[in-house]
C-alpha cells in the first residue's frame, strides 16, 4: 500500500463518484478504479459498494476514511515540519492573496509585513481561492486571504472584509437612477462572471438571483471583465460587482455601463484569513505570525 492508494481512495469516499474523483486527480477512471480494487484487495475489505447508478461506502470503508485522512495529514505536513526543525529563526513566509484584492486589505498586508518583519521576511503569493486553500492546507502557504466560503476543516478561518455587491447595468437604460430593485432586472439576462475569475460565492448569488424571480442567463463568449463590460454596455444584460469604486475587483469601467445598489437583494463578497490550526497552537512555528494577523486584520472587523 502506498501513499496515493490512500490519497485516491479519500478524494473517491468524497466524491462518491469515480468520474468525478477522476477529474479532480488529473487522472482516468479506470486507473483510478483499478487502484482502488488493488487497495480493497490488499486490505481485504471491499471499501466500496458500486452500482450503474450510485457509490456507496461500505462499513469498512467509512472506518477507513478517518485513518486516511490522518495519515495525509502527517504525510503532507512532513515539508513544514521538517523546515520547522532546520529551519533559521528569521526565515521566508508566504501569505497568499486573491486577485483584486481591497486597498484597505493590501494595506493590512503591508501592516503585517513591518510587524513581523524581524522573525520573518512575509512575501505575497497570488492565486486563485482554490489552489490558495489547497497551499495552506499543504504547508506551501504560511497564511492566505481567500474568499468564503471555505470548509476545510484542518483551517482556521477568520471573516476580515464583506463587501456589498451592486448590479453593473446598462447605464442609459437607467439614466438618473441611484438604485434599482430585483424587479427592475427580471426582463435583463444575468451574465455570469467568467469562470476563472468567479469565488465559489457567485455560484451561490447565481442560485439566490434565480431564486428571488431573475431567470434569464446570457452565456458569454470566452472572455474576461472587459469582454462582459463590453456586453453589460451594448444593452444585453447585466451582471454584478463591487460597489466601492476603490475596488480593483470593479472592472466595468467603460462607456455606458453604471454600478447600483439593489434595494431589496444585498449580496457581500466576503474576504476571509485562513491558515492550518496545528501550525498555529502554542509552541508551533505560526504561533507569533498568526496571533499578529489576528491583530491587524481584527482593525478590519
């Protein structure tokens, strides 16, 4: 039994579905599956329970799953541990930082960075939510700003920044207008924000928006902010973003295209500092960082 034997059969137990657990490993379907029939046949345990239509655990794999996920945690956490023992006293640490991040988080990062600048020398790491909490959770990354929701339970995570959302629409379709109401948006396409740059929370405002009565979906091209700008700014739909104009995240500015508040639906985009609790509890290497992040970014709560 090797390492990956475990890794595979954690990622399956999670999935309950080898399609889908094949994707997230970068792998095919049947390697995976046959990985996993070799593991069951040098445990002798059948781990799972498969039909045409569903994967279920079986006892034995639902008492193995704990004992998995213990044993990567150990494995993962050997590069940290043994930089924690070798390692000098002043020494490199990276906090990870998603795109478009707020000035006032930017300048809590620089706060953080003078702080603690005598027992390390911080340097920032961009990155795309998921593969930041992956970072974290794997040692690479001392600590990261992320945007929730996140429910790693090996992570610490604290709320530092919500910030309100408005609808980006076309501007002369609501000339004079300060705000507007979801009733205002019914006959309007949302456009979704492009997939590389959307948090996990859009998926969530896309439901909530369908949800409060807004059906219509405008599927764009492949493109970016400004292709959706250009899209928001011919009139054929809308979609949402910062209202606080200081966001680099408010990428709409282009002729024709306003930014609202919506009366009666107020989303948040939600920043949040996360980093592993076992790297972070007394006497760890993190202890002193992360209780001088707290501090800092406690300013922003």
């Amino acid at each position: 039994m090797e390492i990956f034997h475990l890794r595979y059969f954690v990622v399956v137990a999670e999935e309950l579905n080898f399609s889908q657990a094949a994707r997230k490993l970068h792998m095919a379907a049947s390697p995976l599956s046959q990985r996993i029939k070799d593991l069951e046949h040098e445990l002798g345990h059948r781990l799972f329970r498969r039909s045409t239509h569903s994967v279920e655990l079986t006892d034995a794999g639902a008492a193995l799953l704990p004992l998995a996920r213990e044993a990567l945690e150990h494995f993962n956490a050997i590069p940290w541990r043994l930089r924690e023992a070798l390692g000098p006293r002043h020494r490199m640490a990276l906090i990870g930082v998603p795109a478009g991040l707020h000035p006032d988080l930017r300048a809590r990062v620089q706060e953080l960075e003078e702080r603690c600048r005598d027992r390390f020398d911080l340097k920032r790491w961009p990155g795309r939510t998921s593969d930041l909490v992956e970072a974290v959770h794997d040692g690479r990354l001392s600590l990261a700003l992320v945007r929730l929701p996140v429910s790693d339970p090996a992570l610490e995570v604290v709320r530092v920044l919500s910030e309100p959302l408005g609808a980006v629409v076309p501007a002369d379709r609501f000339d004079g207008r300060e705000a507007l109401s979801l009733t205002d948006l019914v006959d309007l396409p949302y456009i979704p924000v492009p997939p590389e740059a959307q948090p996990v929370y859009f998926e969530q405002l896309d439901k909530e928006l369908r949800a409060a009565g807004v059906k219509k979906r405008l599927k764009p091209p492949q493109t970016d902010y400004s292709g959706v700008a250009e899209i928001v700014a011919s009139g054929l739909g809308f979609t949402v973003s910062m209202l606080d104009p200081r966001s680099p995240m408010r990428n709409y500015s282009v002729e024709n295209v306003a930014v609202l508040p919506i009366t009666d639906f107020h989303p948040e985009l939600q920043t949040g500092l996360i980093w592993r609790r076992d790297r972070a509890c007394p006497g760890a290497e993190l202890a002193g960082l992360v209780a001088d992040a707290r501090e800092v970014f406690r300013q922003m709560v």
